[in-house]
C-alpha cells in the first residue's frame, strides 16, 4: 500500500529554472493539498484541490500552479523558481472532497527538499 | 499573524513521565483540532483530534484537552517512551486545510 507518493526526494535548482513537484496517491482520495514548511514556520498551505478538475489557492500560492486531471494526481508546478522558494514540500491527501474540514486526517507524502540557489 | 501558535520549540522530557505539549489559538471559527507527529525525512502522521464540541479525547498514552473558553489544547503523554521523540505539530481544520503551529520538538531522555 503505497500511499502518498512524492518524487523527487531531493532537488537543487538555479535561479529562474522550472520544475514540477510529482504526487501521486493510490487511496482514492478526492482532496488533495500541498504545503510548504520552512524553519520556524510549521507547515503553510499552498494550493489544494477537492476533486478532478477542481483546485484553489491556499494560504502562500504566489509562484506555484497546480492542476488536477486525475484523481491520483497532483503535481506542483514552479513556473521560475527563486531562493525564497528553497523548502521542505509536503503533499497530502484526505478522502472527503470536503478536506480535513471536518474530522478527516491528512496522509501525507515523505517530502520534497528543494534548493533554490 | 498567526492562528495557531505553539509557544514552545522543545520540550525535554523523561522517559516514563507525563509529556505535556500546548498550543493556543485565536480563531473561534475552528472546528477541528488535531495533533501530527513528525519524525525527520518523514512526512507528518495524523496522532490524535479532537471536535470543537468535546472538550477531551483519548486514544491509548495520548489525551487531547481542550479548553474553548481559554482557546488553548495540550497533548499529554503517559508514560512517555523514547519512541516519543518527535516533531508535534497542532493543526486547526477549516474550510480549506488545516492551519498548522510551528511545532514543538519533544525529546524524550532515559
């Protein structure tokens, strides 16, 4: 049973580079989300998305895209990447639409480091 | 400004004794408190929640206090083991995720 799963683990980029953050759940999850987590400012959200074809800006979505085509999928797009962007990237699924609004708990993947520099 | 605030980075605590984590909010509008365990190059596992109605829940080692008055909850720990020590973070639910504290990193020492 293989869960949240993110690639990479780890990844360093150059200023100004591209790049997309995979994710992939198995559980048929309808609400999936990404967050970010840097030193000493837990765990902020991103974009999450409630279901296929549905997705919406979280708390700190400047410089990220995001689309929902499949259920499983969610991948998180750099479109030009910046040093401010150099954090630990975690993705996480629930299995109501609603999200965790409720009392649904989040799965979440293993995380991505990702390096700006 | 922040909406849920866990006050204290760390907290070391002896193996067997009672852990106690705590974590305030200003946001009457919660409806769901729920407490993640993180190890290191892990992702954060879901511990324990708690609904805004209730004002305890128990799972084992692990109780979830919850005071709506004082808007504080604290996760105690009984007997703490060195299996414990972790990264704890305090999470919030509303409509769209959760609002998560910058964690409190207990340390449980023999």
């Amino acid at each position: 049973n293989a869960g949240v799963t993110q690639t990479p683990k780890f990844q360093v980029l150059k200023t100004g580079q591209s790049m997309t953050l995979q994710c992939a759940q198995d559980m048929n999850h309808e609400y999936m989300s990404w967050y970010r987590q840097d030193p000493g400012m837990g765990l902020r959200l991103i974009h999450y998305s409630v279901g296929a074809g549905i997705t919406d800006q979280g708390e700190v979505p400047n410089g990220y895209n995001v689309s929902r085509s499949t259920t499983e999928d969610f991948p998180l797009r750099l479109l030009s990447a910046a040093p401010s962007q150099t954090s630990v990237y975690f993705c996480a699924s629930s299995y109501s639409g609603t999200g965790p609004s409720t009392n649904e708990k989040l799965f979440f993947g293993s995380g991505t480091q990702l390096s700006v520099l | 400004d922040q909406q849920v605030k866990q006050n204290s980075p760390s907290l070391s605590v002896q193996e067997g004794r009672i852990s106690i984590l705590n974590c305030d909010y200003t946001n009457s509008m919660f409806d769901y408190f729920l407490w993640y365990k993180k190890y290191p190059a892990e992702g954060p596992t879901f511990l324990i929640s708690i609904s805004s109605i209730k004002d305890k829940n128990e799972d084992g080692r692990f109780t979830v206090f919850l005071n709506k008055s004082a808007k504080h909850l604290s996760l105690h720990i009984v007997p703490s083991q060195p299996g414990d020590s972790a990264v704890y973070f305090c999470a919030a639910s509303e409509t769209d995720g959760l609002t998560f504290g910058k964690g409190t990193h207990l340390i449980i020492q023999p």
